[in-house]
C-alpha cells in the first residue's frame, strides 16, 4: 500500500496559472516513491490532463454531485469525473460548513464509489467540539453517517483524512499528541463496523496545516499513510519538499 500525499488547491489557480505549477512540479520531483495526488479546481481538470506525467501525478477533485446527471445547475457528477480523475475530496470541512450535511457526505461517497472513483473522506472536530471533549464522537459520527451505503469491501478502498478544523490554515499543525488518537479511533472504528479487512488497505490521511518540517514527525504516527495538503500544495518547492520528505 503507498503512502499518499494530495494536494488541494481549493479554489485557487486557472488553467494557465495551473499549467505553469504542473509544469514546476514536474522539475522538482523526481519519479516519487509515494502516491502524489493533484487537486485542482474543475476547470483545470481537462487541461491538466494531457500535460501531467502519469507516472508521477494522479488527479483528483475536490467535490462532486450525488447524482449522476440532471437539471442541477453548476453541478459535476461523478460520470464527468470519470475518466478524467482517480480520487475526488468529498466532505470537506470547507463545504460542510456552506452546509453540506452528513447525509449528502453519505450519498457524495456512494456516487464517488458507484463511477469508480476514490473518495477522500475528510473528517475532523472544530475548535467548540474539541474543548468540549467531542473530537471522537464528533469523527466516528462523521465516518458512520458517511460511509453507511457501502459494503466492507468498498470500504476498505476508500482513503479517509483526518482533518482538525481548527488547525486547518493556521500555519502550525495538531500536535502528534492530538493526532495519534483520533488516527487510531478511526482504524477502530471503520474495524468494529467493517470488520479486519476493511482496514488492512484502507489509507487514513492527516491534513491541516502541513508544511515541509513536520512531515517526518506526522508521517512516523502510527497509522498515518499520508498527507492532504492545503495552502502548501499551491508552492512548488514546498510541496515538492513534503513529498520528498514523505518518500523518506
Ligand atoms: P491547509 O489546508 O494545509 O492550508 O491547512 C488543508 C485542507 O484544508 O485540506
């Protein structure tokens, strides 16, 4: 199973801006030693596509719409991706709070799964739900409500990344000490309801706040597979630096 570092550039970067970092990228990493997943924002997809070294880049994107087609203006569905991307972000802090609820988390996965794409679930408490003690019951809540239309096979193929809300952004990341817990709640959990296999592929990510000096610190927790990566993702020699560090 490789390691797994994503990039997301939310929403930042049109296709020329996105070519020129494809194209930067590319120079600064070698053929890595762990999986790099790109990003960007939709537009870029297509572009991206044809100038991106497959052996190096896998793509993804950072939303997609539950159902497969429809009257549902402004929306991509699972089928467009297809093809076009490996993995899709589903769950996003970000989107949740402009009220992406539990459920669509739910059906987004599914859509994800059913055009054989794979999701990168994000969960992670705020800063309330953490001083209040709730991180666990907040990201097991989070992981059965999404992932409850899968079988335990599906499961086991999907990537989770843990992301504390709090830390997302800030500059500096969790602390091993807040991470370790949550990382290992989360292969307990994903095992009570999935059963051992489920969880013997199954990669669980950590993000927020990644920058190039913790990633040894965070990729030697117990359970860690990789990295999803936000702000730093859009500088290349930053990002270039994490996957080395990463391959290490
Ligand atoms: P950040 O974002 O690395 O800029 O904190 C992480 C994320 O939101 O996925």
């Amino acid at each position: 199973m490789k390691r797994l570092i994503a990039g997301n550039w939310k929403m930042n970067l049109g296709p020329a801006e996105a070519s020129l970092l494809v194209q930067r990228l590319d120079k600064a990493i070698k053929i890595p030693k762990v999986e790099v997943v790109l990003c960007p924002p939709f537009v870029d997809l297509y572009p991206i596509r044809h100038e991106i070294d497959r052996k190096k880049f896998k793509l993804g994107a950072q939303n997609l719409h539950p159902a497969d087609s429809g009257a549902f203006t402004g929306e991509v569905s699972g089928p467009m991706l297809k093809g076009l991307v490996d993995y899709v972000i589903v769950g996003h802090s970000e989107r949740r709070a402009m009220g992406e609820t539990d459920k669509l988390v739910s059906e987004k996965v599914a859509a994800a799964v059913r055009n054989g794409l794979t999701p990168i679930l994000c969960v992670g408490e705020d800063l309330q739900d953490r001083h209040a003690n709730l991180t666990n019951k907040v990201v097991t809540d989070q992981l059965e409500a999404a992932l409850q239309h899968l079988t335990a096979d599906e499961v086991g193929e999907i990537v989770v990344a843990y992301e504390p809300v709090w830390a997302i952004g800030v500059g500096t990341p969790a602390t091993p000490d807040q991470i370790q817990p949550v990382i290992t709640k989360i292969r307990k959990t994903i095992e009570e309801l999935y059963g051992e296999a489920a969880t013997a592929d199954l990669r669980v990510l950590y993000g927020a706040s990644v920058k190039p000096d913790f990633v040894g610190t965070i990729m030697s927790l117990d359970g860690v597979d990789g990295l999803l990566v936000g702000g730093s993702s859009l500088n290349y020699a930053e990002f270039a630096e994490i996957v080395d560090r990463a391959s290490a």
